[in-house]
C-alpha cells in the first residue's frame, strides 16, 4: 500500500485534489516514509487547493512532526444514553422523512429504534474497554 499512497500523494500535490490515506496507524514500517514525504511540502510544491487527510487511532509509530504541523480533529461520540440517541436521530438519514416512510412495514420503526438503542449501547460501553458487558 505503501507505493500506491506514494503515487496518489504526488498527483494529488500536482493537480490540486484531496487524498484520504485512513487507518494510518496499521502502516507503522511506513510513517517514516510518510514523515520524509511531509517534510517536503512547501508552497511552491504544493498546490493550494491540495490537502492530505489521514485517519488513525493514537499511536506511538505516528511521527511527531507531522502531528506538529497538522490541523487535528477528533471525533468522538457523545457521553449518555440519551444524547447518543439524539445525535442519531439527528443525523442523515435518519433525519429525512422520506427514509422514514420508504418503508411501510409496522416493524420498520421499531427495528430502527432497536438498532439506534443497541449501536448507543455499544457506544456507551466503549469507555469501560475490556469489562465490556462481562461484569455486571
């Protein structure tokens, strides 16, 4: 994977377009690589237009300078049941009342809320990280 972020971050520094390079964390032989390649962007290199977004968990293989010189943003999911089903509620597609009635099925609400409760569940227990559901 390596060469191939190498060749979509060289056209995209030409053309002026956006490259996403995601789970950046599981690259860990190939941040040095990536710290070598950031160091080179400089106006004149770059189009203006051109931005390089990577996604990763924390990890201790990502390099330093490129945190440094980069704009950060995290996101992460609301503390409470009850705002966790909001934020859902409030997102798309849910929020679209032509989602809602595409189906007519009397089941068909029900079903989404069952999955928003248990998706806000999970989101809930991710804090307690190994416990999970196991300890009561």
């Amino acid at each position: 994977q390596g060469p191939k972020a190498e060749n979509a971050i060289a056209s995209s520094r030409g053309d002026g377009t956006w490259v996403v390079l995601q789970n950046c964390h599981l690259a860990a032989s190939w941040m040095a690589k990536l710290e070598q390649i950031c160091e080179t962007f400089t106006l004149e290199t770059c189009e203006p237009m051109y931005r390089l977004w990577l996604t990763s968990y924390p990890s201790d293989h990502f390099p330093v300078t490129v945190l440094q010189n980069a704009v950060k943003m995290t996101n992460e999911p609301p503390a409470g049941l009850r705002t966790n089903l909001l934020r859902l509620y409030n997102s798309e597609p849910i929020v679209d009342k032509s989602f809602l009635s595409a189906c007519t099925h009397f089941a068909w609400l029900r079903l989404l809320y069952g999955l928003c409760f248990f998706h806000a569940q999970v989101q809930e227990r991710l804090k307690f990280g190994a416990l999970g559901f196991n300890v009561p």
